[in-house]
C-alpha cells in the first residue's frame, strides 16, 4: 500500500530516507570485491575477463570470441520485428537531433594589445559505453549512450554488454548498437568490463570516458577507475517525484508511478500532491493496476519500501520538496505545469502536462534519459554530448600586453613565492627593452 | 640535468613513465587514512575537525574559531601592500570577464504537434572552495575557484583552507577571497575539510559541488565523497609541454620549464622540439638559472625525475606526441603557433607565442588555471561556470504527439519488458479515444 503522509516534516524525513537508500553500507562489503576484480583485470588482460565471465555470467567464452561478429550483427536484424526495428529507428532520430543542438563551439575573442582568449572543443579519442545484459534487453539505453558520443564526434565507440545464455547478446540491443553506428561490440560486463575499458587488454583497447547505467559491481568500478578514465556518472536506482493538483488524472498519476516502481525494488515513486481527493485516488489506482502486473512482487516491494505520497498545502511547497529531493525524473501534473518551472531548482528531467508521461522521455523524445539520481540532480546534468567533449582554453599575449600586467604578474609570483613565475616575466620584458634600446642606437 | 632524447620510442616511454608518476601504489596505504578520516568527521562533526586540525596542522582551536570573523577579515587589508590588491583586482576582472562568456542558457525549442523540448540551467544552492594553506599562500587559486561560482550564480559558497602558525590564515588569501565576494571561511584543511563540505557539521553546512586542488589526502577525500556531492576533478601534480623549434629562445623555454619545476618535486617540465641547437641550448639555461633559484634542490629534484628533452623530426611529430601525454598547459614557442594548433587534441589550456609564458594564465589572463593533469586532459577540462550548474531537461507532448509515437513506445517496453512504461501510454491514448467518441455521441 502507498502510504500517505500529512506531515509536512514527517514527509521531509521519508524523503531524506528515501534518497539515502544507496548510502548503504553494504556496498562496503562489495567495494574490495571490486577493486580486487579491477587490479586483476588491469594486471591480467583477457585471461581475467575470461575468468570472471565464467564465474559471473556462467559462460565459457575464449578470446577469440569476446568479440561480437559482423555475421552475429547481420543476424541480430534477423531476429528483431519489424516494429521494433522502426521504433529503435524513430528513437534514434529524435535523440540525434536534440543532441545536435547547442553543441559546444570553439570560439575567439581579440582584445585589446592584441590578446588573444578562446576555448577550443575536441571530442576524446574513444569513448566505452556500458550496457546491461544477461535477462535484461535494454536497447534504449544503447541508443543514450551511443548518440551522444557519435554527435560529439568521437572517432572510436567500443560496447560492452554481459553474454546471456548461450554467450548470446541481445538482438534488440545488437541492432540498437548498429542503428547508432557501433560496431565495435564485446560480451562482457560488470566491474571486469569495466577494467578492461579503463586499463585496455590485448582485446579491447583502453578508451578515455565510460558511460552507461549498471549494477552497484559496474558503479563501484567505474568510481574506482574515475581519474584514469573520465565517467558519466554514478547511476543509482531510478525515481520518479510527481507534483499533482487536484485535476490530475489518479489512474494517469498511479501508472507513471508504478512504470517507476516495476524497474527495481530500489526504484522510488513519490507523489506530492495538494489534493487529499487526489492522494487517495491514486493509492487506490496503484492498488488496482497492481492485481495483474507481470512483475507484481517486485514491483510491490518498492512502492512499499520507497514509494510515498505527501499532501502538502501549495504547490510552492510541492516544489520546495521536490527541490530537496533533487528527483531524477519530475512530472508536473497540474492546471498550469510552466508556472511551476520558475520554482524548480533541482531535477534530472522535467516532464510537463498530462499527455507527458514519463515513458515519453525514456525511449524517444530526444533528451537523454541517462539522468542524476539519488539527489545527484543538484548538482549533474543528464549525460550529452559534453560527456564526450572537452576543451582546451587559448590564450595569446603581446608584447605590449605583457608588458602592460609585468608588474601585476610580479607582485602575485611574489606573494606565492614561485620565482621562476616572476622570472618568465620580467626575462621577456627586460630583453624587449633591450631590443627597443638596441634599436634606438642603430 | 634536464635529459635530452632523440629516440622516438624512448621518448615515448618517458613521457608515459612521466604522465602514470601519480599512479603509485604508495597512494593506496594513503586511502584507508583517509577513508578512516572522513568517515569519523562524518560521525562527529566539529569534534574531529578540531582533533585533526591539531593533529595535522598543529592548531588547538575552539569550535567558535572554526570560521574567520569579520575583525580577521577586514585587518587583513592592513597586511596587504598596495600593488598586491591592485593585481588580485585587474586578476579578479579578467578571469570575470573571462568567465562570463558563453555561459550556459536555457533554452527551448517548439516543434509538431506542439511538442516542447529544452533545457534549463540553474547554479548549484551552495559550494564549497579548498585552498591550500599552511605555508603555502595562494591568492589565486581563491579567484580561479570562487569566480566562477559566483558568475555560475551560486548563491552560497564557503571557502575551506587550512591554518598556519598562531592559527592564521594568510592575508593576501582573505583578501582575495573578500575580492571574490566570498566571507563564509573556515580555518580547516586537509580530507577532514572535505568530508565537512560533503556530509555537513554543525559549523560548516553540506555543499552541492567541492573544487579547489590540495594534496594527497585532499585529492583522495575528494574521490571518497564524489557521488555524494559533485567535485571538480582530482588534481595531481602540475605539469607543462612546451612545443618549440629553432627560433625559439632558450632562456624563455628554460625559465618557463623552471617555473614549472619550482611548484613540487613531482612536477614535469617537458620540451618538445625540432632542433638539437636549440635543446643543448636550453639544457644550459636551465642549469645556468637553477644556480641562484630560491627552490633549488626541489627545483632540480622535479628536473632530474620529471624533466625531458625529446627532439623530433618534425612538429606534426611534436604534436602527437604531445597529443599522447595530454599537458595540463601545452607552450607553443614556433615562427608559427596557430598553424599547429589543428594537430592538437588533448591540452588543458594552450600557450601561444613567445610573449605568453604560462604564468599569464596562472594569474590574470582569465581563463581558468584549474586544469586536468596528469594526461585528464584526454577527457576533462578546465573548471568553469558549467562546474557549478546543471541542467534540467523539458519535455512536453500534446495529446497529438503522444498519438503519433504511441505504437513505437509500446515497441520498445515490450522489448525491454517492462510493463507499466506501456500503460503509461495505453492508457492515455485509450483515454483519448473514449473523449472523442463521447463527444461525436453528445
């Protein structure tokens, strides 16, 4: 059952819980598993990921085959209906054209004495993106990962997805990968994967960012490898903050709910609504549209655990919640959701309207649903083409600006006490009037 | 004696032995010190921020002299000479104006059926500085750090850094920091001052975003808390690359590889160039100016093990292997600097001509002087405005667009299983169709 709380700081409480539910110290435990996974694999190569494929995934692959095949790709088509193939394809339209724009541009500027100040943008030289396997089939989050990085312009993508039975992948998400024009494809996964993109094996060559969602093994690792390799971020369980009026749809409202709460027993559905006729509606929906869900139990696990409805008194203070919280995903169902816009400060993705479920965004309007979870939000962004991109910053001095800011530059070297700073000044200066006397007595 | 190598391959090695010089293993002794430290401030708050301020820094402090009072603040303009405020303000100006450019804007774009998509940016609500105290007194790590917050618009941003003797800060650091538009200062350092910023004390409140580059112990801190709050990136010792050929001059190319070395022992100090004249040349100055530098044993030190000479055949040659080891600051001393700068991918900011010795942009040119080290360059960047906001993405459908993408939604969460992400959609459409045949009825 969805409970509903009145309290307004009981409500702070459960949300300040419920957002500290990765904080778990078990995941202690699981990070010398991992750093022990990631120096084998970076001190052993291939022999290591063979290893841990093994014992993790249960399949005996040998080198040779860690690799996806051209024939193996072609068959993926094969094997995917006609449908779907024409979703991954829509899907793949709309990302690419809300990637492509505000991209980041290199640019100048000419100041005075002649200085010259710019940011100069390159994408990395390759980039290793992370995709869920085994029984899972997740050929939206292929297309997240892969887009982004081929709109930045990264020459090199190497995939890594776990085998499922039979050492297969999964042929929605080979054809994904295809679609997004990645053909570099390797069956492994969790932190040996991992390893592998950040330290580089016979088989798979090093890269310079990761990205891509994964379990706490795949997180842990990519946190232990940040510094050799940029990442995207450290994805959590996935969540759902709803602010609603009283005109919201219950059964609408109930449905983007439990899409939240069927990904994971960890996954958070929360509704904050100032409508006690709404609140309780909605928990009623939810009850009802969970008697013949497919994933029932799991799925009431996580309504129970982390699912809540708070009734507050205004829409500020839903807002003033929801900010708190820093949700992944918000859904604003309300009469008039733009006038709320000017009071969020903090959220991964922001879905406005009734006919804006959530489902819209995670498949194919086009902005990514890699997203900031667990309060992340108030301070990341959802993954871009930044990920993959980077800058250089130019700065070109004259002699007659130089020497304009000589004794500026002085004054700071010598507060820091750095001599040799001072001295790359005052050299340049004192040769260029040496020069200007030689010059006056030729 | 700075080496100087003609070998391709050898030069290729040093300069990889040279980027992995922060990778040591002693590092990993270090994490369990540090983990230990943040996990205790994290238990007990201002009672172990005092502990390890005496144990570290050796200060006895009171929880009521945490934070610098105003009467500190303002007698530090006494202890301040007259040139050193005018520099830290033309510094304070330029790197404002600097960082004022190209900010990051919201924006949305209105497309069929009345979709909307777009993104909005917001600052962070609160930021945390780390200056590096002690002996040490840097001026302009506080504008490199705390100007960008506040062009970012962050509305709250609170400066760490650790005490000297008789517990005072450094006054060129207050003022710098009051120039900076920032009172909120903690006499605190080292992994205690960031596991306070992270988690919060009763004196110092949490922060969204820590930056600032500090030593070992701070850099580890930094890593162990990322995740709960965002950090700029983990610092490692400074390094410059200075592309040159025959017509560059030897004392600027010496004095500029000196001022690198001048900073630690593990600093590196690279020239790259196309002539031998031009390499004996330098290996002379630089010895020649090492006589009388105030630093001379570190300074010599950094040489002996992170300095190199590697003369190439041509520039493109230079710059790929600048490319490969990816400087935090890239020199280009060439008759023709912006001819070479196509060839170059990975620098942390770029100097060029004869007339831009890196101290320019250490100090006042306004670019950012918190750069990725240590080959990050590959994929980070210089700390900016966007280290301290992030986006939200926008979504809205109309009924309409949610009509035309219903059938590829379905597609894809049957293939990825997951069963309410369909409803979501269903039932709205469904919903849809019962309104319209309601109303041809009525």
């Amino acid at each position: 059952m969805l409970r509903i709380i009145t309290q307004q700081t009981e409500a702070q409480q459960e949300l300040q819980r419920i957002s500290a539910r990765t904080h778990d110290d078990a995941i202690v435990h699981k990070e010398a598993t991992v750093n022990e996974i990631v120096q084998t694999v970076r001190r052993q190569g291939d022999k290591a990921l063979l290893h841990y494929t093994a014992e993790f995934d249960g399949q005996a692959l040998t080198v040779d085959r860690l690799r996806v095949s051209g024939a193996e790709l072609d068959a993926a088509y094969q094997q995917v209906s006609k449908e779907l193939l024409k979703a991954i394809e829509l899907a793949a339209q709309n990302i690419e054209a809300f990637h492509r724009q505000r991209m980041p541009k290199s640019w100048v500027t000419f100041g005075e004495d002649d200085v010259v100040l710019g940011k100069r943008y390159n994408p990395v030289d390759r980039a290793g993106i992370y995709v869920p396997g085994g029984r899972a089939c997740y050929p939206s989050t292929v297309l997240m990962n892969a887009i982004p990085a081929k709109v930045a312009g990264v020459p090199q993508i190497a995939m890594v997805t776990p085998p499922g039975a039979d050492k297969n992948l999964n042929p929605a998400v080979l054809v994904a990968a295809q679609v997004a024009g990645i053909e570099e494809i390797y069956r492994v996964g969790g932190a040996q994967s991992i390893a592998a993109l950040a330290y580089g094996t016979d088989t798979i060559a090093k890269v310079d960012v990761i990205t891509g969602p994964g379990n706490i093994y795949v997180t842990l690792a990519k946190k232990l490898v940040y510094g050799t390799v940029g990442i995207d971020s450290l994805a959590g369980p996935s969540e759902v903050l709803i602010i609603a009026d009283r005109n919201a749809n219950p059964q609408h409202v109930a449905v983007d709910l439990l899409a939240q709460a069927e990904h994971d027993p960890m996954a958070a559905a929360i509704l904050i609504t100032t409508d006690m006729g709404l609140a309780t509606a909605v928990q009623a929906a939810v009850e009802q549209q969970l008697v013949n869900h497919p994933r029932r139990t799991l799925t009431e696990k996580s309504i129970a655990h982390y699912g809540l409805i708070a009734v507050v008194d205004t829409l500020e203070q839903a807002a003033e919640l929801s900010n708190r919280f820093a949700p992944e995903h918000l859904e604003i169902k309300t009469d008039d959701p733009w006038a709320l816009i000017d009071r969020i400060r903090h959220a991964g993705a922001i879905f406005l309207g009734d006919s804006t479920p959530e489902a819209v965004g995670d498949y194919l309007a086009g902005p990514n649903h890699t997203l900031p979870t667990s309060g992340a939000a108030r301070y990341a962004s959802a993954l871009g083409v930044e990920t993959f991109m980077k800058h250089s910053s130019l700065i070109q001095y004259s002699p007659a600006a130089l020497g304009k800011v000589g004794n500026a530059i002085q004054a700071l070297t010598q507060a820091e006490g750095l001599f040799s700073h001072g001295e790359s000044v005052r050299l340049r200066l004192n040769d260029a009037a040496t020069d200007r006397l030689r010059q006056r007595d030729e």
